[in-house]
C-alpha cells in the first residue's frame, strides 16, 4: 500500500491511495494531510493501513499527470517545518564503505592508513544486526535539517554558491511521528536523494557535517508496512536528456550491516527526538555514489532513483542557488 500528498488545481491539498496499476490514486476523505492520518489512527488504535482502507473513496484522480503538473508533494510534511527533523546515517549498506573509502584513497592516496570509515563499517558488520531485544553496535549519524531543507519530488534541488560539489545519494528514509506519549511511531518508508557535497566531505571528515548540510528530496510515494528485505532499484544521471552514469541499488537489510531496528534505537534514545506531535525522516545510507564512480555533476543534471516496490521514481534536476556572498551578522 503506497500513498501520496498532492494539491487539487485550486490548490487544496490532499492524501491519494495509489492504484494497484500505479497510475492513479483515490483521494482519502477526512484528512487533508499524512500528518493527520496518521494521528487519526493512534487516536483509533487502528493499523494505518486499516485506517487507509476506510477513508479511501471510490474517485479516483491521474497520479501521472499530477506529476507532470508538478502537484505533487513530499509524502509527509509538518504545518511546522521546524517539527520535522532529517537525519541519517551512512555506512549501513554492503557497498557503501567501497564507495566512501574510494572517496579517501582518492583524496589522500594509496598510502593512507585506514579510514575510519572503513572501522565503522567493520563494526557494523560485527554488531549491527544483534538478536531480537538486544542492543547492537552504534552506526553513524548526521543532521541534516529540518523540514525547509525537503524538496518536492520534481522540484529544483539548490546547489548552494559555496558548494564544492552537489550529487546525489539514493537512500531509502524511514518517516516517522511521536505520538503524545513520546512513543515513536513508524509511519512508513520513501525513496530519497540524501544529496550532499563529496568534495567537501572528502577534504577531511571533520568536514562531513558540513556537506550534509543541503537540501534533500523524498517520495513521491510513501510505502506503508515493512520494508521488503531485499529492494533492488537503480540510480542515474540524465545529462540533456541522456544517461550518463547508472547503476543498481541494493538495500533492504540483506543488503545492509545494520538491522532498521537497530538503526531506530541509536535516533530514538535520544529524548529530544522523543517530543510529542514531531515528525522524523531518518535516511538509512546509501550503496552506491557516482561521485565514487568518478562522475563530475553539472547544474542541470536530473537525479533518478527508482526501486519496483516504491512506484514510481523519485526526479530532480540540481540548479545553482543566489550567490548571498558574505552572511553578516547584525547585532542588536
């Protein structure tokens, strides 16, 4: 069961149930928003696919042609941007410490002692998948933003003037609401473009925060229920209308270090991210980089990242943002 959030022509937003077929969706009744279905059912009990079911109508309205109007949004959002906090983590998939330690040699050369990266990668291979109740090895973890920083599928992805580079990282992201107990409560999973400046990151990893901090994108569907434990997708770069770099994406935990469980655990311990009524969309790491593959990005480059179990695929073209030049500091 996959959902959506979309605006009508006069703008009204709306919660589609997409089709068996892909290309349509039945509006839900009752909600406006994935936000509010999802409080709907805590306050019910009821399983959010339950809930789904019961509010969907027999209408049904063109998904595709939603798309290409670009109506519609990121699957989950908070009327308080600020609500909605984006992090992730990294490392966590079979392929991802290739990648990342391809970025270290290329920087710092054949010679180099071994990376952390690699270390945290070996930990998670060891501890990261611990049985049922048990607390496993701790992943990495980085702060992305908040819910300014998301992007609609189809919309622009800015590429700050400071940048360095700007390319993409096919994730798959876990979203998630607290509910008034300050229980976290999984609402369902995306595909997403994480988004990030490898040249910068490459330069020292003291510095990894630092290109982290971009926009990201996410959806356009949001998958209700477990993930599939192998999900097997592709990633690619369309340049003028041609790809120009492809490869497949391995993820599910069968292709991963860490459980999503384990995952879960190292965010949710935390008691700021436990706040009642906020929103989270944890990236789960990405496999595979083609910035690791050597490919030099361009504005206007469109990153596609697509998976069978998602719908449709996830599109955005990178653009250059305003130069703001020097950020002064006015003192009161």
């Amino acid at each position: 069961m996959r959902l959506i959030q979309y605006r009508d022509p006069a703008g009204l937003r709306h919660v589609g149930l997409v089709t068996e077929d892909g290309d349509r969706a039945h509006p839900l009744s009752a909600v406006s928003t994935t936000y509010q279905l999802a409080q709907m059912a805590i306050e019910r009990g009821k399983p959010l696919e339950a809930v789904v079911r019961e509010l969907a109508t027999s209408e049904t309205i063109d998904y595709a042609a939603l798309l290409r109007d670009g109506r519609v949004l990121a699957p989950l959002d908070h009327e308080e941007p600020a609500r909605f906090w984006i992090t992730g983590t990294g490392l966590t998939h079979l392929g991802s410490a290739d990648a990342r330690n391809k970025m270290h040699i290329e920087t710092h050369g054949n010679a180099a002692p071994e990376s952390d990266s690699m270390r945290i990668f070996r930990m998670g291979i060891e501890g990261g998948k611990p049985e049922t109740g048990e607390i496993g090895v701790q992943p990495e973890w980085f702060y992305k933003g908040v819910g300014t920083c998301v992007v609609a599928p189809g919309a622009p992805l800015p590429l700050p003037s400071f940048a360095l580079a700007g390319a993409e990282e096919a994730e798959i992201v876990g979203l998630y609401v607290v509910d008034k107990a300050g229980q976290p409560r999984r609402i369902g999973f995306a595909l997403g473009n994480e988004f990030s400046d490898h040249v910068t990151e490459a330069q020292n990893y003291l510095y990894t925060q630092h290109s982290k901090l971009r926009a990201c994108s996410f959806g356009p569907e949001l998958l209700l229920g477990e993930l599939p434990p192998d999900i097997r997708g592709k990633s690619r770069i369309i340049r003028n209308g041609k790809v120009i770099w492809e490869e497949e994406v391995l993820s599910g935990e069968r292709n991963m270090s860490h459980s999503i469980a384990n995952l879960e655990h190292y965010h949710f311990r935390y008691d700021m991210f436990r706040r009642p009524g906020d929103l989270h969309a944890y990236f789960f790491g990405a496999a595979v980089l083609s910035y690791a593959a050597g490919v030099k990005t361009q504005p206007g480059d469109e990153f596609e990242i697509e998976a069978r179990e998602f719908g449709k695929p996830l599109r955005n073209k990178m653009v250059p943002a305003e130069d703001i030049g020097l950020v002064k500091v006015t003192p009161l």
